[in-house]
C-alpha cells in the first residue's frame, strides 16, 4: 500500500509541472499533500508511532487543505493571472523527467547502502526534490514558485518518513516551524506582486 501511495504522490508532482491553470496547480499541491500525510498515516500505524500518526493528520489539515486553499483566496484576493505557461517547452520537460527519475535512482544507491531502507522510497523522494526545483525554476509568476518550495517541503518530509521509519517530534516540529516562515514570505511576495500591479 505505501508505494502506491508513494506512486501517486510522484504522479501528482509530475502532473503539476505540466499544468498550465494556478487552480490546477494548486489543486495537484492539494493532492501530493494529502498522499503525504497518507503516507504518515500508513507507516505511522505499522510501526506504532503515535507522534507520525499525529503529523500525519497535521499534514493533511495544513498542508492539503489549508495552505491551497489560503493561496486560493491570496491569489483572488491580489487578482494574480490564472493562466500560468511554464518557461520550458512541453517536449523538453517530457524529457527532463525521466531523466531526473534515472539520474537519482543512481544517486540513490549510496545513500541507501549507508541507510539501509527501500531504495525505491529514497530515489523517488530525492527525484520529487529536483522536480520541485523545476517547477519553480519554469515559472515566472510568484505563485508557481511558492508551490514549488512547498513541495521541496513535502519531498524532504518523505525523504524522512520513508528513509528513517519515522522522525523525532523536534525534526517535525521544526518542519512545521518552517512552514509557518514559508507562510509569512508568501504573505509578503503577494504583497510585493500587488504594489507591482
């Protein structure tokens, strides 16, 4: 079940770097989170650690539903253009991806020697790192590349769920603390957008 649940979480961030609609994007965002937290809920509850399962939830309330749909309201609220036409070119970017998913299954081998876990679980973690590094690399409008370091979140977060069977509460503390800083640097990009306009 989790690398299904993996898969989908990959699936939706490739989704998202060919969207061309910040609804659409946003609602992918909403999607990967959720499978985050899925994530969190499955292997929380195999290994019998309360403090995953509790983030778990925290994720799914923050980061599936809350954050989405405060950038919803921020992005009605500052009139931001919906349309949002990546830099790359479509036939470039079908081959960036595949790409970036066979250059850090071999990245990953190293790591995972050192680590000793699921191979799959950590090359597809690192690979959803470069893949939202590209997604805010291929845009230009501020809400893309917001979506972008949001998702960098999530890779780190399943990069350390996957990779360690479960975090110290600190780490995830920290994680969230994080979150809310992310939260207040959008605030002020949006702020900066509007007087633009």
């Amino acid at each position: 079940m989790v690398d299904f649940y993996i898969g989908l979480f990959l699936a939706s961030l490739i989704i998202a770097l060919f969207t061309t609609r910040l609804y659409g994007l946003l609602l992918w965002y909403a999607i990967n989170s959720f499978m985050l937290g899925i994530l969190a809920l499955t292997i929380g509850e195999s290994i019998d650690d309360r403090a995953m399962i509790i983030t778990g939830i925290i994720t799914i309330m923050i980061k599936a539903f809350g954050i989405p749909y405060t950038l919803k309201n921020l992005s009605q609220k500052f009139k931001f253009v919906r349309s949002i036409t990546p830099k790359i070119q479509v036939q470039y970017a079908i081959m960036l991806v595949p790409a970036i998913l066979v250059f850090t299954f071999y990245l990953s081998e190293p790591i995972v020697m050192m680590i000793h876990t699921n191979a799959n679980y950590v090359a597809i973690s690192i690979s959803s790192l470069f893949l939202s590094l590209l997604l805010m690399m291929e845009h230009r409008n501020v809400a893309p590349k917001i979506i972008g370091f949001l998702s960098m979140e999530n890779s780190l977060f399943l990069l350390g769920i996957t990779a360690t069977n479960g975090m110290p509460m600190l780490v995830e503390l920290g994680i969230f603390f994080d979150l809310l800083i992310a939260i207040v640097v959008i605030n002020l990009l949006f702020n900066k957008e509007e007087l633009k306009i």
